[in-house]
C-alpha cells in the first residue's frame, strides 16, 4: 500500500479515501475485515464511511484484506482518530 489513510474523521462528515496499492501481478482487490457499522471499502480501495454525528468512541480501528491475482494476501490496520 503505497497511500496513507487520513487518521481523523469528524463526526457528522464523510471519510473518505481512496487506497493507492502497487502490485507486480495486478489484479488487486480490497476488502473490510473489520469496522464500523456503516463503514464500506469497495473492491478497488475506496473507503467510505458517514460518521455519525453522535459517534460515542473516541477512535475506531479498522481492518483491510488486500489481496492480487498472485492470491497473496495482506492485512492492513488503521487506527482512525474521531474529533468533533
């Protein structure tokens, strides 16, 4: 992965960021492992998340599974700060 994910999201806004990931056999996808509800990464690295406005935690962990057409696979965990 070759993109660094903001690590704050603001209650009541949209998370957003798209995953830059470089691989020798191509063919790369993304998945979420684990997040929070509502959260979405789609195949090709695109986060998206609307916080909600009363998110109680003060901070979320979320977890990638990135893979290509090898089927090598790796995990990504990003710490996501949430501010008001």
């Amino acid at each position: 992965m070759t993109s660094s994910p903001p690590r704050t999201a603001r209650k009541g806004a949209t998370y957003t960021h798209r995953l830059v990931v470089k691989s020798k056999q191509g063919g790369v996808k993304c998945r979420m492992e684990a997040g929070p509800a509502g959260m979405k990464v789609s195949p090709e690295g695109r986060i998206n998340w609307e916080v909600p406005a009363d998110y109680a935690n003060p901070d979320v962990d979320i977890i990638l599974a990135i893979s290509d057409q090898s089927g090598q696979e790796l995990f990504q965990t990003i710490k996501i700060v949430i501010t008001k």
